[in-house]
C-alpha cells in the first residue's frame, strides 16, 4: 500500500456502559476509495465522528499527512481537508443552492461594506452542479428541491472545500439509477485527481463498482479487509453479520386470495392526464418499481389520502370509497409506512409507547383518559414481536436505529389490524441485517393475508421480495410483470416507458 494520507492507529471510543469501538486501525491511501461496511451500530458513525472531529476518542491516534493530531476539532479538520456528505441532510429550506453551499464560507465584495458576493457564489457554484448533472440552477431555492436533489446539493458543498478526504456517507439513498451512476462515476474522477474517498453504504453493488478495499466493522471492531480482487457481495455479508444470509427474502406461504384493493382510473395532481389502475390481492406482495419522478410516491400518498384525487375511484374488499384523508384511509384498514420515516413517521423526541399508540388513542383512552397500562403492555408485545432492540419502550425514537426506527413505524400500524400496506422505500438506509428482518416481517404480512404494495427503487429489493412486479413511468403504470418474467432488464425497459416482448401481463 501506497504512503498513507490518513491513519487511525488503535482508536477506542467507550460511553458509560458502552464500548462503540475497540482498537481499529484503519489507513487510506491518496487517491483510494474505501468501502466502509457493517451493520448499523457497528461502529461506522462513532468512527467518522472522531475522524471529523466532533467526537473525541477514548484512546488512539490519529494522522493526516504523517502529523499526529491530538485534538482533532471540526473546524481543524476542514481546515486538514476532510469533508463529509451525510445522508441526513443538513440544508437551509430557506436560503437557495448557492448559499447553502458555501454558507460560512461566503465570497464578500470589495469596499468598506463587506457585503455578501451573491454573483460570485453563484458563479463558483454553478461549476459543481454542472459537474454532477444537476438539473438545477445555482439559485434555486433549496426548499423547492425534490430529496434527490438536496442530495446533489450536500455533494456539490463538499467538492467545494476541495477536500482531499471525502467521506460519503449513503450519499445514493435518494438518487435515481442515474444519478447515482453519475455519483459513482465522480467517485472515480476525484480518485483520479488523487482525493481518498471513504464510501459508506448499505448497498453493497455500489461498494463492488468503486471501492479500491474494503474495511467491514462488526460490534466496533474491524473483523476484515478484502482486497479489490475478492470484493464479492456474499463475502461482504459473511464479514458484517458473521454468516452467510442464505434466507433474505423467503417465498409466499400459498397463492394470493381475493381482491382487496382496486384503484380504477385514477388521476394525481403531479400527473393529472394520466390514469392509474392496479389491484392487489389478499396474500400478496406487488412491487411498485419506477424512477424517481414516476409517480409512485404521489400514488401511495394518493391511496392513504394526503393527496385527493383528480378522478377515479378507490374500492376496498370490491367496496368505492371516498378516501379524503388518512383518518378516513385508517379506518379502511390501509396503512403507510413513508419514504423519510423521520420526517413523516415519527414523532423523534417522543418514545417508542406514544408513538405506536398515536394513531389509535381511542382503543388506549376511557372517558378521555388515557389508559397507559394498556399503552404500555400493547407497545410492550410490539416490541418483542418485532425484535425492537431498545432496552424499553420508553426509550426515544431518536435514539433508535433506522432499522429499528422503521420496526416502530410499522408495529404503529400492526397494532390496528391492517388490511392494506403501502411501503415506500421500506429499507432505505438500513443495514442488510435489518433489512433481512424488515423483509420477513413485510412477508409475515403477506401471509397473513395483507395485501402489500412495496414501493422501491432498490432492483435487488423488488426482485427478491415481490410476488408480482407493477412498473410506473411518468405517471402511469407501463407494464407489469409475473415472477418468471422477473429480471433487471425488464424492469428497466418498462421504468424508461419502453415494452417488453412477450408482452407482461399487468393489473
């Protein structure tokens, strides 16, 4: 290996009662990309944090350059070249792209007033987002930005400190195939311009394509390495769980049974032109596959009525209903598990209890009061039956886990005897691990008669766990596929509007 530009040399970091990491080593080269994988709570964060300075070690050393830095602080180690993009956003809605990126840093004119140079912040920006084929301009405001998008944005901030260490922490979860492609493809160029890149992510494909080596953390600990020549995506999973996962996604019980949801010409407000007509089953998982911008989320959003729609109608059990708000959803039995579970899921600050007894404090209250006995044992028997790793019920959603985080978004719904799921992204940012049980609890559903529609932009995802496979572009759905038909290919050439030979039977 090549003189290292970073060395983490024996670094422990211990909470009351905890040990977040124990003893890691870990050197990067210049111009190196490094797959950094494991499980959430492996240690990944707590390492990232000492390296970015907002965590100091227990013990260790660390070097940048073949300088000791004893007290890495955040602004020391900016000013040592490391930039991070996090997958939790960190933008002001109310400011437009370009302030953003360089806010702190802003470009001030000359003369005595020592204003703000807004032209020339828009014209230093405008170079980045060219770079990452951003569809956007510089003064755009951020607030009028899809998810995707701000993504760009958080990337674009980091190339702008001309940082010679790049962490990327699950910079793709909300990018589209290309986007994410191009996000790969500048992983690549910064490489050859000789920045190291410490690439974070769950899914692995993307660590296979651009990572030089891989480091897999597992309890804090590195457990090991793989060179480029043995990156392989079983071999990844044996290092960050300890076994192979031969069972991530297990088949259907029996068949499907009866129609339990039907949407008959239905029009949204995004796509006002196009109607939409699906079915689902008792007993079934449809995959709702497309790209970003194709209209799924409006639909599901559709569905639990936080959109009304333009026209059409919706049927339960062969039943129309008036669906005009999610109260009126719940009490048909149909469900939401969102996107961006911190923002639409949960109540953060609160804890687990109150957030699985929200939606229905009518079956925890008598004569107005609520009975937290009742609250408590409910959430209780949530938490086991889901394997909700938290010491308590009473413990704070923020201090969960995303794995965990989207168990507790699900128990809410599980508690109220659904009828339909609506699932939107149900794995984005969760580690394989979880994935793996967030996968059997979606089939569990299925088997005990739910009918499910599974909203993903992850190919292996819908694949793997779908019965049957519905495609959407530009706001209808292009074509649908059985399970001998499943493949890649095929869910592309219908995401990009194109048909598929034979022609797929579809809902």
């Amino acid at each position: 290996m090549p003189e290292p530009i970073l060395e983490l040399i024996d670094i422990s970091k211990s909470y009351p009662g905890v040990q977040a990491l124990s003893h890691v080593n870990l050197a990067v080269a210049a111009g190196e990309v490094v797959g950094l994988i494991g499980e959430n709570g492996a240690g990944k964060s707590t390492l990232m944090r000492i390296l970015g300075g907002v965590t100091e070690p227990s013990s260790g050393i660390i070097r940048l350059r073949g300088e000791q830095k004893d007290n890495l602080t955040v602004a020391e180690a900016i000013r040592c070249g490391i930039a991070f993009v996090h997958q939790e956003l960190n933008l002001f809605d109310n400011l437009d792209v370009a302030a953003n990126v360089f806010f702190g840093r802003e470009p001030v004119s000359f003369g005595p007033l020592r204003l703000i140079d807004t032209k020339a912040m828009v014209s230093r920006t405008r170079p980045l987002l060219d770079r990452l084929g951003a569809d956007f301009a510089p003064d755009t405001p951020v607030a009028d930005l899809s998810l995707a998008q701000r993504q760009l944005v958080e990337i674009a901030k980091a190339l702008s400190l001309g940082a010679q260490i790049v962490i990327m922490d699950e910079p793709t979860s909300s990018l589209t195939l290309t986007e994410t492609n191009r996000l790969l493809q500048i992983v690549t160029e910064l490489k050859a311009d000789g920045v190291s890149v410490i690439f974070i992510t769950h899914r692995l494909h993307e660590i296979e394509q651009c990572a030089d080596r891989v480091v897999a953390l597992r309890d804090g600990a590195v457990v090991g390495t793989l060179p480029k020549a043995e990156i392989e995506h079983d071999r990844m999973i044996r290092l960050m769980i300890g076994r192979d996962l031969k069972a991530l996604f297990t088949p259907p019980k029996a068949g499907p049974g009866e129609e339990m949801l039907q949407l008959r010409d239905i029009r949204t407000t995004t796509y006002p032109d196009r109607a939409v007509n699906l079915s689902l089953r008792r007993g079934e998982i449809v995959g709702l596959a497309g790209l970003v911008g194709s209209g799924r989320t409006e639909l599901a959003r559709t569905i639990f009525g936080i959109d009304r729609p333009l026209d059409g109608t919706i049927e339960v059990a062969g039943r129309p209903l008036a669906i005009t708000s999610p109260r009126e959803a719940i009490a048909q039995g149909i469900y939401l598990i969102p996107e961006d579970r911190k923002a639409a899921g949960l109540i953060l600050e609160d804890d687990i209890r109150r957030n699985i007894s929200l939606p229905n404090l009518k079956a925890f209250s008598f004569a107005w009061l609520l009975d937290h006995d009742r609250e408590e044992k409910t959430a209780e028997r949530q938490r086991k039956a889901l394997n909700i790793r938290t010491p308590s019920v009473s413990s704070v959603a923020a201090t969960l886990s995303g794995g965990n985080q989207q168990k507790v978004v699900l128990a809410k719904w599980l508690a109220m005897s659904p009828k339909v799921m609506l699932f939107d992204e149900p794995t984005r940012g969760i580690d394989v691990g979880a994935k793996s049980e967030i996968y059997s609890l979606i089939r569990a559903l299925s088997d005990a008669g739910v009918a499910v529609l599974m909203i993903s932009s992850d190919m292996e995802e819908v694949i793997g766990v779908s019965d049957r496979i519905l495609v959407m572009h530009e706001g209808r759905i292009s074509g649908g596929l059985d399970r001998d038909q499943f493949s890649e290919h095929h869910v592309m050439q219908l995401a990009v509007g194109k048909t598929i030979h034979p022609e797929p039977a579809c809902s």
